[in-house]
C-alpha cells in the first residue's frame, strides 16, 4: 500500500478544510464578531494539512488501489469532520464535543440535523460556518 499517495490526499483535504475557514472571517468583520475561532481553526488545520500533504513525494495523479482508496475516504471523512469542529470548539458557542462532531456531521452529510434549539443565540459568523458545511 502506498501511503504517501494517502497521506497526500488527507493533507490536501485539510488545506482546503483551513482554507474554507477563511471564508467566515469577512461575514466576522461584517457582524463585528470576533476572527479569532476562525484564525485559530485555519492554523490548526492548515499546519497538519501541509506536513502531510507537501512532504509526501507521490503525485496525486498516481494511479492507486482499491484499498488505498478506502482508505483514503475513510481517513478524509474523518479528518474533515474532526476539522469542521475547530470553529465550534474555538467559539466556546456550542457545548460538549459530541454535540460539536454531530454538528460537524450534520452538515457536511447535509441531513440538516442539528442540536441548536435556539439558532438566534449562535453568532452569525458561527450559523455561517455551520451553512458553509452544508454547501461544501
């Protein structure tokens, strides 16, 4: 199996995870809400995102197997799901880390479940995030 061919697949997935946080910090700005949650996510994505994705030597256009497909799906669903969380958990708006990941899911699947009894009290730069997820 190669893993580098994986491994560079994840990383690209984080960079454009990282890169999408971006997207929130101008509606931030427009609400006077603060960029922070959203600074803090696109590092913590973007730093693991390029370890991984610029070190592997394998070009994306490498034909791979079956199970490194697999893989590769597995472990991506899984690193942007857990990269979605950033902004929730760096906002502090949304308690409880299953709660967080269930949102996280909840959008990127776009089944449209949510936790949020009261959308009104979340900052719109967060129901932006969370209808940013829906749209990617």
């Amino acid at each position: 199996m190669n893993y580098k061919s994986v491994m560079k697949i994840i990383g690209l997935i984080l960079i454009i995870s990282a890169s999408s946080f971006l997207l929130c910090i101008p509606v931030a700005l427009i609400y006077s809400e603060p960029v922070t949650p959203f600074l803090l996510a696109c590092i913590t994505a973007l730093v693991p995102g390029a370890l991984l994705y610029f070190p592997a030597q394998s070009s994306l256009y490498q034909k791979i197997t079956h199970r490194e497909g697999y893989l590769s799906v597995t472990l991506g669903w899984i690193a942007l799901v857990l990269s979605g969380t950033l902004p929730y958990i760096f906002s502090g708006e949304i308690k409880g880390f299953a709660n967080i990941v269930f949102e996280s899911v909840s959008g990127y699947t776009t089944t449209g479940g949510s936790i949020l009894t009261d959308v009104e009290i979340i900052s719109k730069s967060i129901l932006f995030w969370r209808s940013l997820t829906h749209w990617i």
